[in-house]
C-alpha cells in the first residue's frame, strides 16, 4: 500500500509543480472528465467549477483564449510551502489533504485543500479539488 501511496503522491506534486509553473496542458490532462472544483473562502461565498470551466479560467488567465493553445507565456503562481498532511487510497479512490501558502492576488494566505483522485486503467486523475482560503483569487 505504501508504494501505491507514493505513486499517487509523485502525482499529486507533479500536478501541482505544473499548476504553479503554468504548465496548463499538463494540468488538464490530469482532471478527470467527470472533474469539479469546488472553493470557498472565509466570507462564505462558494464557486463550483467544472473541467470545462476550469480550462476556460487557465486560457483567461494565461492569456490565451483566443489561440486555444497554452505554452509560450506561463502563468507563474507565487507558492511557498506546501506540506501534504495525508494521504489515503481506498479501492480506486486517492484522498489528498494538503495546505499551500500561496498568493492568488490578496497577499501570501494559507490554502486548504482535499484532493479527491480517481484511478482508471494505472493512472490516477484528479476528480474533486476542495479549497478553503482567506479571499477569493485575484489573478487577471
């Protein structure tokens, strides 16, 4: 079990190397179809997203929704420690607790997240993201 731990733990810092370095191909490949992301921020307010959804956000915020392509100028996030708190695998489902100090427009904050990670034919895709933060993103 260990070892399917840290397989899914490779992945999981492989996503998130990728998110922060705009490597936003790399990210979309790993949402699952079925994927979700589902954020909400001190003051109460909720934002739910789907894979659609989040493509279109990544294309705004790098700059290219009307090419439909991401590559040459990356969005660069502002992170700086990430601790991964658990970790669990139960059938064909990964949980990810995690927080990462980050800075989405509103200053460096704490951000909470539960990962929810599904494994279809040896490779893990990210089907849920639960987020906590202080504000809501800021970035374009």
């Amino acid at each position: 079990m260990e070892k399917d731990t840290d397989m899914l733990s490779s992945i999981v810092n492989k996503f998130l190397l990728s998110a922060d370095s705009g490597m936003m191909d790399d990210v979309i490949a790993i949402y699952d179809e079925d994927f979700k992301n589902i954020r909400v921020v001190d003051d109460g307010t909720l934002v739910n997203m789907d894979r659609q959804q989040m493509i279109h956000f990544w294309k705004v915020q790098t700059g290219k929704i009307a090419s439909g392509t991401f590559g040459v100028k990356p969005l660069q996030i502002v992170t700086g420690n990430t601790t991964i708190h658990y970790i669990e695998i139960l059938g064909d489902t990964g949980y990810v607790i995690l927080t990462r100090l980050k800075d989405l427009g509103s200053g460096s904050e704490k951000i909470f997240y539960n990962l929810v990670w599904k494994l279809k034919s040896e490779k893990w895709y990210l089907l849920r993201e639960f987020v906590h933060q202080r504000n809501m993103p800021k970035l374009k």
